[in-house]
C-alpha cells in the first residue's frame, strides 16, 4: 500500500481504540521494551502522546527511564521548517501543547542530536523492511538524518506490521527496531 492510503487506514484503526485499549496496549509496548539491549546507554528522545491522535501512551516509557535514571529528551516542533529542537526534560520543564495538540516544552536545555543515543519513533504504520509511515511532514526523517549513526532508532506501533510500503523515498529513514504490543520486529 502506498503512503496515504495507510496513513487514512491507521488513523481510523487508531481512532476507534478506546483510551482503556490505549492504556494496556501502551503498556504491552514499554514492557516488551524492558527486554531489548538498549539499557546501557545515557540520552534517550521520547515524543510526548498527542491524545487527540490516540497514540501511544508514552508515560509508561518515561517511567522506566525516569527509574533508571536516564536522560530524557523531548522535542519542540518548528513548523516553518518542519525541524525538531531537543531539549533535556527535568522536574522544572514546562510543558505546554501547541497549536497541533502536540506537548512541547517551552524552553529548557537544549540537547544536541548527536548526544542521542536512543529515540523512540511516532508511526502510523510500518513494514517489514523498517520504513515507516508518520504524519507525513517529514519532522523525524530529517532529525534522524542528524543523529549519529549508530543512534538505534525503535519505532512503536499498536498494529503489526504492513509487508510492504509501496512508495518509501531515500529520504526516509529506517528504524533498527518497532515494536508492538504482541512482537519485536529487528531490521
């Protein structure tokens, strides 16, 4: 399937989760998580749940860090020029959504992409070859593409995956790993 086509498809799957649904699968998803090697590193980025898009519930994820004492890094988007600005997320970090619904921080520390090492991809779909369908505006294609190479790059879905997805460009950058509430796919 191409793109948009999979991008309306999941929407509406998403859209007909109920917040409970939501909750447990979300905690399926952090659980399988604690079983990947990718626990020994420093600088890990997480997006913050848009609620109104029903996505996955990212609280469970910033606990484990928080318990593990990692530093975790969240991002403010720049919709002029479709860029992402990390910053360090601590106790005094003031989060406000903006106008998409999307949590941000409204200032802080800032964060270099080449201090990441792990980053926890937003997707609406993906295939068995790691390409991923997002919203479509290229945010974290082009932040990924900063990052340093061996940044691992875990995409996190409630669906499985797609086999394949029709029109990926170069542009698009695969994850290492995706998981969901029932597998760990590994690319």
């Amino acid at each position: 399937m191409t793109k948009a086509t999979l991008r309306k498809t999941y929407k509406t799957l998403r859209s007909q989760l109920s917040d409970e649904t939501i909750d447990d699968l979300s905690l399926a998803i952090a659980n399988q998580l604690l079983t990947l090697s990718i626990w020994e590193y420093s600088f890990y980025h997480v997006f913050l749940s848009i609620e109104s898009q029903k996505e996955i519930n990212t609280d469970f994820i910033l606990n484990i860090l928080s318990g593990k004492d990692k530093n975790i890094v969240v991002s403010k988007s720049d919709f002029t020029t479709n860029t992402l600005t990390n910053f360090l997320l601590t106790d005094a970090t003031t989060l406000k959504l903006n106008a998409y619904n999307i949590p941000e921080p409204v200032d802080g520390i800032a964060i270099t992409n080449n201090n990441i090492d792990v980053v926890f991809v937003p997707l609406l779909a993906f295939d068995l070859q790691g390409h991923r369908v997002g919203y479509g505006k290229g945010f974290y294609d082009k932040f990924l593409a900063t990052c340093k190479p061996e940044t691992i790059k875990i995409g996190l879905s409630f669906f499985e995956a797609e086999t394949n997805i029709e029109d990926t460009l170069v542009t698009d950058i695969k994850l290492d790993y995706c998981v969901t509430p029932e597998k760990i796919y590994a690319f």
